[in-house]
C-alpha cells in the first residue's frame, strides 16, 4: 500500500488519545487502562530525548503506532533501546503500514546514533525476520513463549 506517512506524537497531537485507546486495548499484558495508557503517552511525547512515540496514517487517517523506548517494561533481558508497541488497526494490517512503522522507528534510532535495536515477539517473528531482525532468544515473558530479537542498524 503506498500513502502511508508516519509522525512523531507529541503531547498536543491530536490522536495520542486514538493511540492510547489502541494501547489499552491490544496490549492487555500491560494491564493498563486508556485513561492510564493517556497519561503515560502525555508523558512520553513530552520528553523525546529517550525515545519516541510514532503514528501512521493513510489518507489523513490514524492506521498504527510503535514506540522506540530505553528500556522495555519488565524486560528478561539487559538490553537497551527496544521497539515497543507496534500496532496497526485491522483493516491495514498486510498492506505496509508495520513496515513503514518499523522503517520509521529505525530511522529514529539512526538519527540518535544507535547502532543496535531490541524487541519481544510472542507471535510476529516472522514479520520481524522478513525486515531484517534476527531471533537472539527464546523466553518466557509474562507466561508467554517470547522470541527476543535485534536488528543492528
């Protein structure tokens, strides 16, 4: 799918609630309400010095978001920096809207002079793989059966 563009969320953007909303819902594991899922992303977009919070649109429409962040929420590994929170809404899930997010979230990390990334997987590894990540690790995250994975920039 081409068209699709990617932002920087700030405090005042406009859909960090859309983004906070999608949070709460598909990231249950976090166990986080959208009311606090908002603060926290308020937070977050206000100080970028640590990371960054990014949204997709297609044709002016909020389709996805991923976060590049130091450090992942109870991590079982001691890495730093982690692509956080991919998600893209349904009806463009398939048609480049993660990897545009994924792209867009490298970037980032280059433009901050990383040189490596990290992430947990519970299902996706595959997706990963096909942009370049490699599978580092098998674990157990939170009960589930993870692939921790690194993509050097």
């Amino acid at each position: 799918m081409t068209g699709i563009q990617t932002f920087i969320v700030r405090p005042d953007t406009p859909e960090l609630a859309v983004c906070a909303r999608w949070r709460a819902g598909a990231f249950s594991v976090l166990q986080a309400s959208f009311e606090e899922e908002l603060r926290s992303l308020e937070l977050f977009t206000s100080d970028q010095s640590h990371g960054v919070a990014l949204i997709a649109k297609a044709d002016g429409e909020p389709i996805g978001t991923c976060l590049l962040v130091e450090s992942e929420i109870e991590p079982n590994h001691d890495v730093s920096p982690w692509l956080a929170g991919l998600f893209v809404v349904p009806e463009y899930r398939r048609k480049g809207a993660g990897a545009a997010l994924v792209a867009a979230i490298e970037d980032q990390a280059r433009q901050r002079k990383l040189s490596r990334l990290y992430l947990y997987t519970t299902d996706a590894a595959g997706f990963y793989a096909r942009l370049g990540w490699l599978v580092l690790d098998r674990t157990n995250w939170k009960g589930f059966d993870t692939a921790l994975m690194v993509r050097n920039l």
